[in-house]
C-alpha cells in the first residue's frame, strides 16, 4: 500500500496537497491506489473530492515529531510499503524513525538538512547545483535522487502544451497561490487601475482556496467588466494557454507556466519562492520583480513596467521557447518510475 502524507490550510497554503496529487493521479492511471494522510480536517475536502481516500491522524501540522507513534501504528497496521512525505515541518528524528518501517520519498525544497529518505525528490531548477549525491554520500547515506524540473510533479493538462504566442497583449493572468495573506492581487490590481491601458485589456484572477482577500476583493473588483475572479480552478492550463501573459507568485505555479509557454513576470511572497525568483530571473527565463513583503512599491512598479515591455512580441515568443524548453509537463511519468523504482 502506498501513502502520501501532507496538509494544507491558511498558513502554508495548497501547493504541497497539489502537487502530491500529480503524483497520486499519475498512480491512478497506472492502476495503483493512493491514500493520503494528514494532520487535520482542513485539506481533506479538496482531496476527496479528487477520489482518494484520506486517514486523519489528528495530530499537529507543523509538529511531526508528535505523530511519529501514531504514524508508525499505523504503517504496520495497514501494512503500508511506501510512504512520500510532503511537509516542511519534518525532523531528521521523524524520518529515520518512519524509515525503519516503510520505503519513504521526500519532496524537498528548502535543503534544510540531510534527509535520511530512500528517494529524495527536488524538482526545482536549481536542484543540480545543491551537490546532493555527494553530500548525501558523505553522510553515509544510500538515498536515490529526482532532481531538476525534468521531475516536476505537474497535472496531465500540462504535458506537451502547444502555446500560440499572439499578436498583441490583451489577456492576462494573475496568480498568488493558495493563500495570499499579504493581499498581492488586490495590490497588483490597485497599481494596474491607474494606468490609461487598464480598461484595454481582460484580467483573469485565480483566487486561492484559503484566499482571505476574496470577499473584500469580489465587492471592490465587480464592477469592472473586465477583471474575472475565479475560485477552486481545475484546468489551470486552459486560463495558461488562453492568456498572453501571466503575473505570478514563485512557487510550482512556476512550472505550470513554463510548460504552458507563457510569459511572465514573478513576484514572490513566501521564503521558499526566493530561489526559484533568482533562479529564473539569473537564467532569463522570468523576470523577478522582488518581494512584496519588502519594498511593495517598488515591486508594483516594475509589474506595471514588464507589462508594457511584454507588449513586444519577439520578447514574449523568446521567453516562451526557454520556458518551454525547461518543462515538458511530463515530470510526474519520470517522478513516479522512479518512486515505483525504489519501492520494487
């Protein structure tokens, strides 16, 4: 039996329940089951509601260590083979404890510490250059790696996108993942209306599941015709491909956007979005426009600059071949291989 363990709610939004549902989806078409576990009640809606089962541990999301016990009851109960963790609350104590009982994969995008896994998964773009082999080799650990954007755990919608790069600018899409505390789209939103071009072109907001922004943001923003807010999305890479540029927040949305060719201008508003913003700024892939936790002004600013420089349509047809040539939307084919791999 194959288990996922993650969670999602307000504080560390929905990226870790998505993107490991990529992955059970991908076990799914292969024929073989997937159950999820997690700490609370908070994320089980949004994985049920994609067919799987969930066992709720109630235990503390971002204090593992405490459900080591629990955890491991009921790896023997279940008889459970092989355990992919997502969570950035993890200890060195509560892997190498679950690791006595079961194969175990780890998603990791902080480099935190040596992470005592059987499988050690990093699909970002900077994840060859963390010297991981080596280092884990040192360690005296026998761990397998999945490393690069080759692995990352994208939906079926985004494999092979073929983007048609038009003319002219008229559509663009607006992002800021699961949670957006800081209110990103209501500030973007805010600098844009003030530009003599706002009303020339159609704004597509994608509003996270734990957005707490929604409510004010649908009364100050429904009176524009052309602003669309949209909530609990499910064919993201139908908006990607409809719109002609994209303003988004780092994250795994990253990816998506590059398997979807479209160009964009990044933002981030979390810790673990800052080495991919300079990542892909550095390789010229995205433009960074900085840390709204910062300097905001600053940061709204150079949005509104890179839209009227992404008015230019050689840039946008350069930049979404280097995307593209990045991300093939295949990753979760390669990453589960590789998980079955280890578990055999």
């Amino acid at each position: 039996m194959f288990c996922i363990r993650v969670d999602a709610n307000e504080i560390i939004g929905t990226g870790h329940v998505m993107r490991c549902l990529s992955i059970a989806e991908e076990f799914r078409m292969r024929g073989e089951p997937v159950t999820f576990i997690v700490a609370d009640s908070r994320s089980e809606k949004m994985i049920v509601s994609k067919g799987f089962q969930v066992i709720c541990l109630h235990s503390t999301w971002n204090d593992l260590n405490k459900e080591v016990e629990g955890l491991v009851r009921l790896i023997e109960t279940l008889d459970i083979t092989g355990l992919l963790i997502d969570s950035y609350y993890v200890t060195e104590t509560y892997l190498r404890t679950v690791r006595q009982y079961t194969k175990t994969v780890y998603i990791d995008d902080l480099d935190a510490f040596i992470y005592p896994v059987d499988l050690l998964v990093n699909y970002n773009i900077y994840a060859e250059d963390l010297c991981y082999t080596e280092r884990y080799q040192r360690a005296g650990l026998d761990t397998q790696f999945a490393l690069g954007c080759s692995y990352a755990p994208l939906r079926e919608e985004f494999s092979n996108v073929n983007k048609e790069i038009n003319e002219r600018v008229s559509r663009v899409l607006i992002t800021s993942g699961g949670t957006d505390t800081h209110n990103a789209i209501g500030n973007i939103l805010e600098a844009l209306v003030k530009r003599l071009w706002f009303g020339e072109l159609e704004y597509h907001i994608i509003l996270g599941r734990f957005n707490v922004h929604a409510k004010e943001l649908e009364e100050k923003w429904r009176q524009y015709e052309n602003v669309h807010l949209l909530m609990n999305v499910s064919n993201m890479s139908e908006y990607m491909r409809y719109c002609d540029i994209a303003i988004t927040a780092g994250g795994v949305t990253t990816y998506e956007l590059c398997a979807c060719g479209i160009p964009s201008i990044m933002y981030t508003l979390a810790d673990n979005q800052l080495q991919i913003a300079q990542t892909v700024s550095e390789r010229h892939l995205i433009p960074w426009v900085g840390d709204i936790r910062g300097n905001i002004e600053n940061c709204l600013d150079l949005i509104v600059s890179y839209i009227e420089k992404l008015s230019d349509f050689d840039r946008r047809r350069e930049m979404s071949i280097k995307m593209q040539e990045i991300v093939d939307g295949n990753g979760c084919k390669r990453l589960v291989d590789n998980i079955v791999n280890v578990l055999e």
